[in-house]
C-alpha cells in the first residue's frame, strides 16, 4: 500500500484550512478512512464528502509535530476483524469543524492499489503506515 499519490484538500477541507490559519479553530484529526472506490467521469476529488466506497475505518495512533510545518500522521492498518476483503483505492483523513462536524478533509488515491484480504486467512496483515502533510499554495 505504498503508491498513494498526495493528499488532495477537499472543498470542506479547505474551508477548515482557512479557520486554522486565521485562529478560529485547532485542526483536529479524527480518522483515517481506506475504501475500494473508483472516481466516476467528471467527479472530483475535491468535491467529495465521504469516500466513493468506504470499507474500513482506522483509528489514529499519533500526530506528530515536525516542527518545519508538517506534521506525521501514524495509523494501523489490519485485516483482524476485516470479513470481506477489498483492493485499497483510496484513503481519507477526517477532521472536525466547529461550524459542520466532523469533515472529510483531504482524500489521496492509489494507481496500482493492493488487494487486502479478509481475517480468517492466511496472511494476517497489520501494517503501520505515515501520511505526511504540509499545507502549502503550491500547485502540488
């Protein structure tokens, strides 16, 4: 699960990131989602609110400060209680606005996804993973 291509802020998330800046609010990170979903012609990631097909909710171990203006995001991801397996397409970070609850706030795809097999198998998976964010105004 290593070929995800940088975090796209979606509208809502932007929104958030503007509170932050002006010192209306801390960002505060709730989860990580992992889905199977597949853009459809036309959509965009920005614009979306949930994932296209959500299939697993991971928990957040840390966010760490690196103190450069980035921060590191630890979670686990593990097939224990998982009961279908799915082909990890896409993954989003949730945040909480004070004014809209909780938000999808950046979303992220992967090119050539891998498949992640249900419990009860023979490959038992937990594997921790860093997403990495730095909010800048750069085009990428």
């Amino acid at each position: 699960m290593a070929n995800w291509s940088g975090l796209t802020l979606t509208r809502k998330g932007e929104l958030l990131h503007a509170k932050v800046e002006i010192n209306l609010c801390k960002l505060h990170l709730t989860k990580i989602k992992l889905g199977s979903g597949v853009l459809e012609d036309g959509q965009q990631l920005e614009t979306l609110t949930d994932l296209i097909r959500p299939r697993q909710t991971v928990g957040i171990g840390s966010v760490i400060d690196n103190k450069d203006g980035t921060v590191t995001v630890e979670g686990i991801i593990t097939n224990t209680d998982l009961e279908t397996g799915y082909t990890v397409t896409e993954m989003g970070l949730f945040a909480n606005d004070p004014d809209d609850g909780e938000i999808l706030y950046a979303i992220t795809r992967d090119a050539h996804p891998d498949y992640l097999p249900a419990k009860g198998g023979a490959t038992i998976v937990s594997q921790e993973f860093n997403l990495s964010i730095g909010i800048t105004n750069a085009a990428n």
